[in-house]
C-alpha cells in the first residue's frame, strides 16, 4: 500500500481557456453606427441623442487633452535645443578660451 501512494501520478488538469481579442475602435464603430441607424429611422430619443453628445464630448476633450500634452513637451524640448544652440554660438564667437573661466564660475 504504501508503495503505490509513492508512485502514484498525478493527472494533467486541461483548462478550455480560448483568449478573446478586443478591438476598442471597432466597437466605437459599432455604436456609431447604430446611432446614425435610429437617426435616420426617427426613433432615437432625446436621452439618447444627450448621451450619445456627452460621450462625443468626452472623447474629443480627452483628445485635446493628450494633444496638448504632446505639444507642451515638444515646445519644452524645441526651446532647449534653441538655448543649446545659442550657447554653442556664444562659445564659438567669443572663443573657446573663455569655456574655462564659465565653467569655473559656474562650478
């Protein structure tokens, strides 16, 4: 007895999990479409039609809103390309001999 408890095996569990693929855009399509479905057959309601603006809405200010984002980093980043610039000028018209005493003072 004692000898089959240490050898029995243990058997494989098989799970049935198939992944599902979600495709965000499309089902914004879908909505849209079925909204411009009840408008063109007249039974949309006027909850609806408010539902359907709030969410145009909050979909093209959450698109402002990353849009802006991306430009302030770009103006961030353009201005200290322009600053590096100038100083890369000044140090070449006044001469590479005043670099030592700058970053003296500056250090």
């Amino acid at each position: 007895m004692k000898i089959r408890f240490f050898n029995k095996a243990i058997p494989h569990r098989r799970f049935e999990y198939q992944p599902m693929y979600y495709n965000e855009r499309k089902e914004r399509l879908d909505i849209k479409k079925a909204h411009y479905e009840k408008i063109n057959d007249g039974s949309i309601t006027d909850n609806e039609r408010r539902e359907h603006l709030r969410d145009n809405l909050r979909d093209q200010w959450s698109a402002s809103h990353v849009r802006s984002q991306h430009n302030r980093s770009s103006n961030i980043r353009i201005l200290l390309l322009i600053g590096l610039i100038l100083a890369l000028g000044y140090f070449i018209f006044n001469g590479v001999d005043q670099v030592d005493t700058i970053v003296t003072k500056l250090w």
